[in-house]
C-alpha cells in the first residue's frame, strides 16, 4: 500500500509516546542511567517509494548505522536493538562497536566516539520490521551512567542510518528520539542538556558528510561479509 510523504510524517507525528518516555528529539546530549533507553524513530519512507522501481526488495533487508557522539570513557555498556513500529518485532544488533574518531564542522571541532553497528534481515523478518511507518533503533544503557550526543547538535541529527537492498541504497530519517528512564533511577532521574536559547541552530551537511561516508565504509565492509557467507 501506497502512503504519500505528508501521510508518513503525520502517522510519525501523532504516534503517541510509550508511557513515561519523554522526547528529547531536539536535545544535544541525554545522560543514560542503567535501564534507561533511548530511541530513534526512523522513517523509511525513501527506500520504499524508490525500491519497487529499481527492483529491490520491498523492505531493506540490511540496516547499519552510525552514532556520533562526544568522547566517551572506556566503553560503555549498551545493548542496542531494531524494533517494529508495532512493538512486536525485536531483533538485537550484536556487531556493534566503538570507534574513536575525529569531527570538524561549522559548530564543533574536535574528538568524537561513533557507535556503529548492521542488521541483515530475512525478507520474511525485514517485511514485519517494516510493516509500518517507522521502525526504531532502541539504545539500552546496561550499567552505569553515560552521556550521548554531540553539542550543539541534535540528537536527531546525531544518528546516520542506511537502507540497503538489491544494489538500492538509501538513507532513512531520523523522526524523532525518547528517552524512557526506569522508575527507579539515581536522585535526579535521567539528565537532559538543553541546548541554549540563543544558540544558532546546527547546520547538519559536515555531520550528514561524516556520517555518510561511515555508513558507506560499513555498507562495503558488511557486503563483504555477505560474500564471503
């Protein structure tokens, strides 16, 4: 079933939030508590409108991505996952790792840590992933505190994502990212830095350049695996 671009955002925006969650989609950086899980709602409305005529599969069967973010201390303890927009399908991404790394653009220079990770799905899996308007890639902090994001940017725009299938690649957009803290989270509860009021608004080419290019580094190297399966 066909869904124009205005209907996609609409069912994106009116989506009501999981209990307790709160959105933070224009927030630079969140602090994570263990149990606390941040999550990225990503359209995938480009791959889907494009794929049918290109000849690739109806839904991406392969999914990587990037997170850039400030430098974090050692490595922390996340478990990241791909959810259906229904909440039905679940799928943990097991690959994924931390890379140091290096950012220069308009508003920030200087060191970065990127979380990257993929998921090869069935046509049978990826068809329910993809079922509905958006899926979600949900961050879980598995113990201790840490903090996610690179100020002044959005955590919105902190997130790389390709969708790949039948030679066809394309980038799914990031809607919207939530944070749900547990219940019972240390005295304070989850800390959101806000960005300032008067601060410009982050242009985001040199971190979609960025991020394109280590989606596109992932996408070689996991087709690679693929072939080598």
């Amino acid at each position: 079933m066909s869904i124009s671009r205005l209907g996609w955002f609409v069912c994106l925006a009116v989506a009501p939030l999981h209990a307790g969650a709160i959105d933070v989609s224009s927030q630079s950086s969140v602090t994570l508590y263990d149990g606390d899980t941040l999550t990225f709602a990503i359209s995938a409305f480009s791959y889907q409108v494009h794929a049918p005529a290109l000849g690739a599969p109806a839904a991406p069967p392969f999914v990587s991505f990037a997170l850039l973010t400030a430098p974090l201390p050692g490595a922390p303890d996340l478990a990241f996952s791909l959810e259906s927009y229904s909440g039905g399908v679940s799928i943990a991404i097991d690959d994924a790792s931390l890379l140091p790394g290096y950012f220069q653009g308009s508003f920030y220079n200087g060191p970065i840590s990127m979380e990257s990770g993929s998921l090869a799905l069935s046509a049978g899996l990826s068809g329910q992933v993809f079922a509905g308007p958006a899926v979600f890639l949900a961050i879980e902090d598995m113990g201790g505190p840490v903090t996610l994001g690179l100020s002044p940017y959005s955590l919105k725009q902190s997130l790389e994502v390709t969708l790949s299938g039948g030679g066809f690649s394309v980038g799914g957009t990031v809607a919207a990212v939530t944070l749900e803290p547990l219940s019972d989270a240390p005295p304070g509860g989850a800390v959101v830095e806000r960005l300032s009021a008067d601060a410009p608004e982050p242009r985001p080419g040199a971190l979609l350049a960025l991020g394109g290019a280590c989606l596109v580094l992932l996408a070689q190297f996991a087709k690679r695996r693929r072939a080598s399966n």
